[in-house]
C-alpha cells in the first residue's frame, strides 16, 4: 500500500510519512473542531445534525489539513492535492483539450513526449500519469531508430512517431500529425533536436524541457548529458541541478518554471553527479508537468 501512494504521489518514503501524518492530524483536527462547533447550537441528533455535521467537516478539513501542512514543509502538495479534489467533485477541469483518439469529448491534456535515448524520464512521467483523471501521455516521439524510449513506447502501449530531420526542420514539424493526435502539450524528456520556430509557433508556451544543470550556467548548443557535467566539474562548482524551462527559439533560454539542486562533491566524477541529476529528474519532472496542467 505505501508502495503504492510512494509511486502515485511521486514522493520520497520521508515525505510520504509526512503527507500520512497531516492527514491523520487534519482529520482528527477536523473532527474535533466540528464537535466543538456543533455544540454550540441546540439540535437534536438527529437526520438535520449528521446533515450539518457532513457539510461542516467538509468545509473544516481542507482548512486543517493547509494548516498542519505548513510547519512541516508539505502545503504544495495539499494544496494541489485538494484542488485536484475539488476539480472532481464539481466535475470541471481547467485543462483545455479536444477530443481523445477513442473519441471520448471528456477533459483529458494529451502529452506528448519527445525523447531520443533509454527514456527514463519518459517511463518516470508515464508512472505518473498511468491512472491520471485528467492527463494522459498520448504519443511518444523519437529521432533514433532503435532509441529506448521506442521501446518503452511499445511495452506501454503508447502509439510512437520516429521522426526524420528533413520533414522536421524544412518541412511542417510534424505539426498536423500532433494535432491529429489531440496533442495538448509537450514535453521534451532528453530530446536532442533543437525545436524548430513551426513547432514553436503551433505550441507556443505549451513546450517545457528539462535540462541536466542549473540555467543560465551550462546552456546552449552541445551542453548535454555527460558534456554538462563533465563542464561543471572542471570548472569547480559546489553545486548543480535541474532546470525545467519554457522553450523558445533559443537553446536553453526558455523562461524558468523549476529548479532543484543537488551538491557537488570533490570526489565526484561525471558519472556520479549524472547519477544525482537522474534523481532530481525523475523526482521532479512528473509532479512539475502536473502542476503546470491542473493549476
């Protein structure tokens, strides 16, 4: 079961032992605030109290559990955490989006993954969003024949598009086959093409990347993978991190939505600190997409 809440929520075994006792002490928080309350009025327990009792705890609980949450680091999470809720009750979403591929006009953001090796922040990202309400990762595409992401694209029963740079950079950017697909929004997950200003255009604030360092440092042409981190290294830095950014026509300029960091150690070689970025990646990136369509 904690296994289970630890892979929905995207969150640490320390954090999900937080977010379980905020909700234990919200409730109970909850209740006694809503005893204390209906004290003050003189009804018979009868089918009228239960009824104001149930709308009453309803409204005290979201209050408690933001205000457990904020000593102990978690108000983020509750606050998307009930207006997630509150999304499901009223039956509205505000993602915009059109039809999905099955023909269902209900609100589901269609995402669109771009990745151009193993893919683990494509799998980290479709975890995520596998039993999500309203979001759903609805095409992957690659640039590599033989990539891991193809795979992890067939293995999780998500239609792929490899992609070839004529069409991509000269012809229409592949333009009409997302819109075809209902592609709402899309994510750059270790894709190394630059996106071309078609694309851009068509998706305009609707394209986020992650990149592995903490921008503006180590950005632009070539700045990938083990060059980023090779480069922080060599030039001393005590610290790196993950920028999840906006993008526009210029390579890793986009504007900012997230950084997170991590310390660089003096024994620390590229392979190590890559293996601390991969951390900060698949920690963050699912649960930054998530905010970024459900606020």
């Amino acid at each position: 079961m904690f296994e289970r809440l630890q892979k929905k929520w995207n969150v640490s075994g320390f954090k999900l032992i937080l977010i379980i006792a905020i909700f234990a002490i919200g409730g109970s928080l909850t209740g006694y605030s809503g005893r204390k309350l209906m004290s003050f009025w003189e009804i018979d327990r009868g089918i009228g109290w239960v009824v104001l009792y149930i709308l009453l705890i309803t409204i005290i609980w979201p209050l408690a559990v933001l205000l457990v949450s904020i000593p102990l680091g978690q108000f983020s999470f509750f606050k998307n955490y009930i207006q997630r809720i509150g999304k499901r009750m009223l039956g509205k979403s505000k993602v915009k989006s059109g039809k999905s591929n099955t023909g269902d006009s209900s609100f589901m953001a269609q995402i669109a993954i771009f990745a151009s090796g193993a893919g683990s922040n494509a799998q980290k990202i479709i975890d995520h969003f596998r039993n999500h309400s309203s979001i759903k990762v609805a095409l992957i595409i690659c640039n590599k024949p033989g990539a891991g992401v193809l795979s992890i694209a067939e293995r999780e029963n998500i239609p792929a598009l490899l992609i070839e740079k004529e069409k991509f950079f000269r012809g229409d950017s592949y333009v009409p086959e997302l819109k075809e697909k209902n592609i709402d929004f899309i994510v750059l997950a270790g894709f190394l093409w630059k996106i071309p200003p078609a694309l851009i255009k068509a998706y305009t604030g609707k394209i986020i990347n992650i990149h592995p360092a903490l921008l503006p440092k180590y950005g632009g042409k070539g700045m990938y993978g083990h060059f980023v981190h090779e480069a922080v290294i060599a030039s001393g830095d005590k610290e790196s991190g993950i920028t999840i950014h906006y993008v526009d026509e210029v390579y890793d300029h986009g504007k900012i939505i997230f950084q997170d960091k991590c310390a660089v150690l003096s024994t620390d070689t590229a392979e190590s600190l890559a293996q601390k970025i991969h951390e900060l990646e698949h920690k963050n990136f699912p649960v930054v997409i998530e905010t970024l369509l459900t606020r």
